[in-house]
C-alpha cells in the first residue's frame, strides 16, 4: 500500500472511532421542504435555504435567462473579462439592503472571508474574533498574519479587555464576529460591539450568512452604518451562491484590488448571479415573507418550552457525537431529517442536533417535529 494511502486509512479509521466521520449522502431537493435521500422522502430540518428560494419559479426563470444570454461561465476572473453586466445589479441591490455605499461579490462566503480579512490587516495588526466565529472566519484571520485574539463568546468585558490590554502595540485592530451565529443561532451583540470599536479605534467587521434575507425585514443581523465591513453568502436565504462585502466604496474599491479569492479566482457563472438578484428583489419586496423562518422556528421552540429562537437556527446540545448520531437516526425513522454536528464543527462534548426553520415548513411538520423532540431535551448537555 502506498504510504499516502495509508496515511489516509489510519486517519479515517480514527475518526471512524470517534464516531466523527463524514460520509456524503446524494440528495434530491423539491420545492418546499422535502428532499429524497438514501431512498426515502424526508422532511428536511437542515437546509439554510430559508425562504426557498432556490426553487422558486421566479428565480429559476431569471437563472436560465442570464444563462442563455450570456452563457453557462464567466469565462475568466472578474478583472480579466469575466465581469458581466449582471455583477453591477447584483452589487447594487446589496448596497441597497445593507444601506451601505457599495458591495462587492465574492465566489462564496467562504472565499469572501478568505479574501477580504488578510486584504486589511497584515503582520502589523490584531485581529478579535469571537470564540465561535465560523471556521472561514478563522481561515482568514490566520491567512492575514496578524497577532490573532480570541474572545469570550459574545462577551464584550472580555473583548474590551482584550482590546486594552493590546492597545498602542498594533497598526490596526479588527473586531469579527459572526452576526447569527451558526451553529447556536444566537446574535452578536452588534450595537455593543460597534460602540467598542467606536472607543477603541478598532474597525468591526460581522458575518451575516445567516441573518440575511431572515432578520429585520430581510436587511439581517447587521445594516447600515454601525458595521463597516458587513459580509454575507448569497447560497442561504439568497438561495443561490456567492458571498458578499458590503462596505464605503473606497474599501470596496481596495478589496476589489486586493483581496486575492477575488483577484485571483472567475468570476460567478453569470446563472448564479441572476439568480441572487431576482431573490433580492423578492427579498426587499416581500418583508412579511422575510419574517416567516424565524416565525417558524419560535413555534418550535414555544412548543418545546424553550427561549424564544433569535433566529430560524435552533440548536439541542446533547454532547457526545454518538448521541448526536443517535437522535438523528430516531428523527430519520419518524421522516424527518436534522442533521446531526459533531467537532470539529462544534467544540468537543457540544454534538448536537442543528434544527433549521424556513417559510416552506408545515407547522403541522413543526408540532409532531417538537413531539419527538420533547423527550430529548431532558437529556443534559
Ligand atoms: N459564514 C458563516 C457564518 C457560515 O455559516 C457559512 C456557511 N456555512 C459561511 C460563512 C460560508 O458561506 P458559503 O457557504 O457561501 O461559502
């Protein structure tokens, strides 16, 4: 056996163990909330597609007519050719709805994060993260190389020491946090935080992949000008795929220049961009829509005697992964799928089952949902 596959064996067989092990499973979404998968048709509690709008009639129309206008790829990086007049639309609408003076569009969140974090800060500066960023938080921030702190979740004490303690030694500090963290489904203490940058010159930069499009009349966790760097997906309630920096448009001109997942990387293919723009409309033309995955997921929690969901992300912590498997195959045999999230997505003895809301689900689905779920939440974390 090759050393290199036997490297690979040893270390599956590790997470095998572990009970940490991923397998792909092919799945087949429909319209509204149900999926087939493994050859069963479920109810599915685990997609971010919050307003379903990935299967909207009206977004696939504008989808397919982008792509046979101007063809299935961008054909080349966004400062080569590859910047269709679609881009301009789509950066606009996102200015719009974050009241910002301009946007830039990424490939994904994932390489937003990557891009724009190490295009502002460099050896010189301090970076802050919350201690539950989003791993592409993460990415970036060691990508940068700057001196990179942790700090408590949501606790601005601990961050406003942190920041003291630092001050005077760095170029510049850089706040991020997550705004809908994603796997709690809890807020950031965005006014909090702004006024902590405020005090100590530092630039705050929040992640709204799960706020967008669901919080606030759709404008999400963060808008306006209390954020200067406010960063999202386009692939959750957007429903298609991207990622976005909305910001001043002397920063989005520098970002544009040198964030390198946009410089060095195509642009979207010009199906998906039409897509974010006819959901972004809907978006900003239909509020009462807007508001229903998170209607939906306090339903659930009022059901279950919990505190009132903050967003349409709802977590039941059960602690081992094995249990977190366990509970996932119990719903699974009842019809519906929640996914189970085991580290390294979430720290050690935190498995849990990861309930997401969206405007398709049944509140009929809901309550029998909460009915099977009553007698796990007695179970401690
Ligand atoms: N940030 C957060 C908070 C996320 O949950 C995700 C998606 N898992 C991303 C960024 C990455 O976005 P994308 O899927 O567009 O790469």
């Amino acid at each position: 056996m090759h050393s290199l596959d036997r490297f690979a064996e040893t270390k599956l067989a590790a997470l095998d163990g572990a009970a940490l092990r991923r397998r792909l499973t092919p799945t087949a979404r429909h319209p509204g909330a149900v999926l087939d998968r493994a050859g069963r048709r479920l109810v599915s509690f685990s997609c971010n597609d919050y307003l379903n709008l990935s299967t909207h009639p009206t977004i696939i129309a504008a989808s397919v007519a982008a792509t046979q206008r101007y063809g299935a790829g961008a054909g080349a990086s966004r400062l080569v050719t590859g910047d269709h007049p679609l881009y301009d639309a789509l950066e606009s609408r996102l200015a719009a709805l974050k009241d910002t003076e301009d946007a830039v569009v990424f490939g994904s969140g994932y390489l937003a994060n990557t891009g724009i974090i190490p295009a502002l800060t460099g050896k010189t500066d301090a970076i802050f993260v919350d201690e539950l960023a989003h791993a592409c938080i993460w990415a970036g921030a060691k990508l940068a190389g700057a001196a990179l702190f942790t700090f408590r979740h949501n606790d601005l004490d601990h961050l406003a020491s942190l920041l003291a303690a630092t001050r005077g030694q760095a170029r510049h500090a850089l706040i991020v946090t997550d705004g809908v963290f994603s796997m709690d489904g809890d807020l950031a203490p965005i006014a909090g935080l702004a006024a902590l940058a405020d005090a100590h010159g530092a630039w705050l930069m929040t992640d709204d992949a799960h706020g967008i499009g669901v919080l606030n009349a759709g404008h999400g966790s963060a808008y306006g000008e209390a954020v200067p760097l406010q960063m999202g997906t386009l692939s959750k309630a957007v429903g298609a795929y991207g990622g976005y920096l909305c910001a001043s448009r002397v920063v989005c001109d520098l970002i544009r220049n040198r964030a390198r997942s946009f410089v060095y990387t195509t642009g979207l293919p010009p199906g998906v961009v039409a897509a974010s723009i006819a959901s972004l409309d809907l978006i900003a033309s239909e509020p009462d829509y807007c508001a229903q995955p998170l209607r939906k997921a306090r339903l659930f929690t009022e059901a279950l005697g919990l505190p009132a969901a903050q967003s349409p992300i709802v977590p039941l912590i059960l602690g081992a992964a094995e249990a977190a498997l366990a509970a996932q195959a119990q719903l699974e045999a009842h019809g519906f799928l929640v996914a189970a999230i085991r580290p390294p997505t979430v720290p050690e003895g935190t498995a849990r089952l990861r309930f997401t809301f969206t405007a398709a689900h049944e509140e009929a689905d809901i309550s029998r949902l909460a009915g099977l779920v009553r007698p796990m939440v007695a179970v401690p974390a």
